[in-house]
DNA sequence: TCCCCGATTCCCT
DNA sequence: GGGAATCGGGGAT
C-alpha cells in the first residue's frame, strides 16, 4: 500500500510531447468570453487524471448570475484576483464546481467547468463516483470535481502549476453555443459552450433556431 | 441574528 | 417530471 499507483496510461506523453502545448496563465488573459468557448477541446487534469473540456459556461461581474455581481466577499475573492487561478464554490451544500479565473483582470470574470470526457484516469474516477457509466462521470459541473477530486482545498491555485495540467486542444473543434442552465438571472445570455455532438454534455444544446 | 435560496444531483413516482 | 438533501453566503430585520 506503500506503492504509489501507476500513472494513467498516455499522460506521459502528453506531457513530454510538443504536439500538446500547455496551456499558461497567458492563456486566460484575455476576455472571458474568447477563453471560454477556446477552452472546448482542451484537456484538464489534476494529479494527472481528468479528460477533455466539453462543456463551459462564462461569468462576470456585469451578469447578474454571477457571484461577483455584488462586488468581493470571502467567498469569491479569488475571481476578483489576477487570472489563471482556479475559483472553487460549495453549490447547494453538497457539491463543489470548479471555475478558471480571465480577463479583464480585476472584473472577476471566470469560466464554468461544466463537464469533460473522461481520458486519464478513468478507474479512479469511476471509483471516487461509485459509478461505472463513462458516460455519466463527469457530466456536470459537481459530478466532474467529484471525479477529479476537486475540492475547496484547489481554491486560489494557478492552472499551469502542480497539481494541475491544461493542454491546448491539437486541432480546431465545432463549438456550439447556448443559454446557461441552472439560473434565474440573466437567462437569456448565450454564454454556454459546448463541442459539438459530444456524448458526455451535462444536457444537450437546443437546435439553434428553437428554445430558451 | 434570522431567513431564504442557490452556477446540482439523485431518487422516487 | 417532481422533490429532497444540505449548508454557507448574503440580504433583510
């Protein structure tokens, strides 16, 4: 039991291989509504295991939906800090939802890690879940920090720092854009962003021409 | 200090 | 489709 587990099969080569670039804080340095459709496609990993960004929501502190809009508190201190840091928030009292802190620096603007594929690390997630369904595991915003083992704990960490890994998608993705769920502010805005077909959506996207 | 309700998920009918 | 679980934040008193 002293032995450590074996590394996911692949990270490795990520990680050495120049065909997946790092994402750094740069990255997140610009508006939070051009990061957040960019982050689609992209992999997200902590301690080595997570999979591919699939679904993403945007806020900041001229929406009403978002924490912020009401100016800093203890809480959300984080997303009125520098970008590039990770904001994580209690959510009904039960689960944790993880957030990646952009630009305009000081607007507290951050982006909604909604769901991701599974792609490293899927045993593990599967066990943290109690579930076998890959489908399922991370298909939502509680459901990917219980998977990934995100906690309070990640709140005010740097994403291009141990133990966090982001890697820039290796080719142009089809995003496809929404109104955001789980709100009663602001629901009109299209803020919502998804790969396109993708199985592993908290929900799907509304054909374009109907719904909200 | 009190009270309401949420950037959700799961289980039941 | 509807409601419970569960608790901290923040507006209201």
């Amino acid at each position: 039991m002293a032995q450590k587990p074996a590394k996911a099969p692949g990270v490795s080569r990520l990680r050495r291989n120049g065909a997946a670039k790092r994402l750094t804080r740069a990255f997140f340095a610009r508006d939070v509504l051009t990061v957040a459709p960019d982050l689609i496609g992209a992999t997200f990993l902590v301690d080595g295991v997570g999979g591919i960004i699939v679904e993403v929501e945007a806020y900041h502190h001229t929406d009403p939906a978002a924490h912020s809009f009401r100016g800093p508190t203890p809480r959300n201190q984080v997303m009125f800090g520098p970008p590039g840091f990770v904001y994580v928030y209690r959510s009904y009292g039960i689960h944790w939802c993880v957030n990646f802190v952009c630009e305009p620096a000081g607007s507290a603007s951050a982006v909604l890690i909604r769901a991701i594929e599974p792609t490293f690390g899927i045993e593990e997630m599967k066990r943290r879940r109690g579930l076998e369904d890959i489908r399922t595991l991370c298909s939502g915003p509680g459901k990917l920090t219980e998977a990934m083992g995100i906690t309070i704990a990640h709140n005010g960490l740097a994403l291009d720092a141990q133990p966090i890994e982001l890697f820039a998608r290796p080719s142009d993705v089809e995003v496809v854009t929404g109104v955001r769920i789980g709100i009663t502010k602001a629901v009109e805005l299209p803020w919502r962003f998804g790969l396109k077909g993708s199985q592993f959506l908290s929900k799907p996207f509304a054909p374009s021409s109907r719904g909200a």
